[in-house]
C-alpha cells in the first residue's frame, strides 16, 4: 500500500520502520528542525532521521492548511496516511487526501486520555493499565472511528519514559496488523462512546510543582509521569530542587513539606497524608544525584520545610 507517514519524536519513528519493512511510504511528514540542546543547535526530528536513512521524501510544512502544500501531498498519489504524534492539525482537505483516509496510531485506550499528553495522564491518574488505539481520523481530536485497541499494564515502577518505550513498540506493532487486517477486509470501525470521553491537556512546568498537600501516593505518581518532562520539583527557600525517584514512605502528622528523616538513602517529606521518601534530586545546574551525594552539597536537615519561598 502507497502511504504517506507523519510523525516526530521516536513514538512515531518506531511505527515508521516497522511500516517501511511491509509498505511502499512514498513521503514523510514531520515537525520542522527545532533548536535543541545546551547549543540549542537545529536538530531534525527522530522521524526526519529516519527517513533520511530509509531515503525517503521528508516534507517540513510550518502547516498543511495552505494549497501548495496540500497539492504537493497529493502529487504523491498515496492511499493511505498514517498519523504518530506529528504535532500539526490536519484540515479536512488533507484528511480527504489519500483514498482510505488518515489512521492515527494513539497511546491509550480511547475514549479515554484524548490529547496530547496520554502517557503521562494516565500514570498520574493512577490508572492500572492504557494503551494502544488505532483510529481513523476525522476533525475532531482524537474523535474518530477505532479500528483495533491493545491494552498494556502500568507497573508502579512505570515512569512516562519507560511506559513510552513500551507503547512505542506496540503501536508500530499494531499500525501493521491494522493494516494487514484491513487489506483481508476484517476489520469493522468502532464508533467512540464520548460520554466516557477523557481529556490528557498538554503538560506545562508549572504543574510539576509538587503541593505538598496532596496525598504521598499521588506524589509519587507525580514523580513518575513527569519524567523526563517537565521533571517534578519541589522549592526550598528560593531554589528549585528537581526530584527523579521517590517512594512511598512511612505517613506522619507533621505539616507537609517538613522533612521528617534524611538517611543514607532517602529524605522523608510530610504529605497531606503520608510520606513520600525522596531517592535522586538535582539542583539548578547540577547532577541528578542519589541523596547520599545530593546533601554533602546541599544539607537538608529534619524539620526545614520544602514547598516554601
């Protein structure tokens, strides 16, 4: 099958290897090169990348909403498009494009988590397992017709990183038996229940501030599903301290944020209820450290309070 791929990070990069292996994809869609780095020197996408490795087409539109663009596409003659966290809005003239119309590879279980941040949302959330969902796409977000859904377990240890990598595979896994299916005429769309609709909103630094009222087993979900982006972070006085890995620990009725114990291996926080054990912290132009290390330079004591200004 002719096919058009449009993606950027690696989530979609996975899917474009294993779509090239079984399928002709006549052009690649991706993010223009964006600063990135302490050089903050352009660097192509993950999908760019690969493309070029593939020798593939790779088209960079700021947007697909002008004519040019949208004829360029269609010069391609493609039958089909596969969509993979691309990042641009596809008006509808594009989604009319390819004789089968768009599929969007999305990383849950819709209609639960539609939108940009899914992985994360669903750590946080506490939710027991997400997913995989192939959908045909229309204008809505994350609205369409679903043509094939795999589910994939959270473990507690599952930060967005590793539960990323783990979806990564199965939606490159699952665009191709989509299609394999869809060529033997087997499978039958799906209309999305969207009274039972979730909305994952894009992640902002500023949520990833710890509250420190809020219960130690939300907060260790934090710590989880913000990283590695934006990473969580509590204040101490007027310094932000970045924290990796935490655990629940023992609960006390001290006031959150007030360090209750600093060992060898952890620092006890007082939450609203419980307490969360911090593991790896880094300050402001540092390492990520284990605490051992974080507070030879830096000593947090039993009793300072964290959370304050």
């Amino acid at each position: 099958m002719k096919i058009i791929f449009a993606g950027t990070p690696q989530f979609a990069a996975d899917a474009l290897a294993a779509l090239s292996k079984e399928h002709q994809v006549v052009a690649v869609l991706t993010q223009p090169d964006r600063p990135s780095g302490r050089g903050m020197q352009l660097t192509a996408s993950p999908v760019k990348q690969l493309a070029l490795q593939l020798a593939l087409p790779v088209l960079q539109p700021a947007t697909l909403k002008n004519e040019e663009t949208q004829q360029e596409l269609a010069a391609f003659g493609a039958e089909l498009m596969v969509v993979a966290a691309y990042g641009l809005i596809l008006p509808k003239a594009v989604l009319q494009l390819p004789r089968y119309g768009c599929l969007n590879i999305h990383a849950s279980l819709l209609p639960r988590w539609r939108g940009a941040a899914p992985i994360q949302r669903a750590i946080l959330a506490g939710d027991a397992e997400t997913g995989i969902t192939i959908m045909q796409m229309d204008e809505g977000l994350d609205t369409g017709a679903m043509l094939l859904k795999t589910a994939c377990p959270i473990t507690a240890e599952d930060t967005a990183e590793t539960l990323h990598d783990k979806l990564a595979g199965m939606g490159a896994q699952a665009i191709v038996t989509t299609l394999r299916e869809l060529e033997k005429g087997k499978l039958h769309p799906q209309i999305q229940d969207s009274e039972k609709a979730t909305y994952a909103a894009k992640l902002s630094k500023a949520e990833a501030q710890l509250d420190w009222t809020r219960s130690a087993a939300e907060l260790e979900r934090a710590v989880r599903g913000y990283f590695p982006f934006p990473i969580a972070y509590t204040q101490f006085g007027e310094t932000p301290i970045k924290i990796l890995k935490a655990a629940i620990g023992e609960g006390s009725s001290a006031i959150p944020g007030t360090v209750l114990a600093v060992d060898k291996e952890t620092i006890h926080v007082a939450c609203g209820n419980g307490a969360l054990a911090l593991k790896v912290l880094q300050k402001p132009g540092g390492k990520a450290l284990p605490v051992a290390q974080f507070v030879q330079g830096f000593p947090l004591k039993v009793g300072d309070r964290l959370g304050t200004h």
